[in-house]
C-alpha cells in the first residue's frame, strides 16, 4: 500500500513538476554553463550587455531587454545564476507590447524614436540599410524622430 501511495505521489508531483528530474539537473547544467559563457567579467551576475550575448542572434533588442527586466527578481540590473535559471536561459517573460516596445526602445525618455532607438525595435541581424528605409518610412514629418503615433501607438497618461 505504502509503495503504491509512494508511487502515485511521485507520479503526481513529477506531472505537476515538483518533483526533480534528471531532466532538470541537465537543464540547470545547461543554463550554468551558458551563464558561465556569458559572464565576462566573472562576477557572477549577467549584465544587460552579457545577457544579450545568451539570445538568439535575430532577437530584437527590445524583447531581450524586455525579459532581462521581467526576470531581475530584485530589480538590481543584475541576473544572477539562480535569476538566470528560473528564467529558464532568459525565455520566460515573452515579449512586451507595442506601447512598451516603444517605452523600452526610448532609452532618453523624450517620447520619440530616433534612428538608433528605432534600430533597438528591429531584428539585430537585420542590414543597417534596411532599419534605415524603414525608419524613413515611418517618419513622415521627417524630423528625424518616430513620435508615437509614427510608431503606431497611444501612450498611456
């Protein structure tokens, strides 16, 4: 009886992922390794710059600043390894929505985009010509700047 108990315990908490699998010591493994990589200075805490370097190359700039800041627990700008790995490798916290897209990529806070803010909304892999066409697009007062209507959003008051 014990063992059946035992056994239907088991089966439940491994269903709902409470239980440790091997599975899960390859992956913290993995992540270790790859925060390991990524962490050149070796102080143990993954920067903005260091994480990106732990994303998929046609990740927009946006989205991986989007999941640092979704994961920094304790809001110290900083991942550290458990940070890191409770993020499963940075995938968790998705990607951010147009509005917040556009306050991410605002990194001066003046409300508009100039080029290289537009560039951080764009595939990294992406030609610097083809970033540029499209701001140009985009710009139709042509002041050099994407307001947000340009951009195609509503800011929040």
């Amino acid at each position: 009886m014990k063992a059946l108990l035992r056994t239907t315990l088991g089966a439940a908490l491994l269903w709902l992922g409470l239980f440790p699998t091997e599975a899960h010591a390859i992956s913290a493994s993995v992540y270790d390794k790859l925060f390991d990589r990524a962490d050149l200075n070796h102080d143990n805490f993954l920067s903005l710059d260091e994480f990106l370097a732990t994303q998929p190359r046609g990740s927009r700039w946006v989205d991986v600043a989007w999941r640092f800041q979704y994961n920094d627990e304790n809001q110290d700008n900083y991942l550290d390894k458990l940070e890191y790995r409770a993020s499963r490798g940075g995938k968790d916290g998705g990607r951010p929505s147009k509005v917040n897209t556009f306050l991410t990529a605002d990194l001066d806070h003046d409300n508009a985009l100039d080029p290289s803010e537009f560039a951080l909304t764009q595939p990294q892999v992406w030609p610097t010509r083809k970033v540029m066409i499209l701001f140009a697009q985009r710009d139709r007062d042509a002041n050099e700047e994407l307001s947000p209507k340009e951009f195609g959003v509503v800011l929040p008051k």
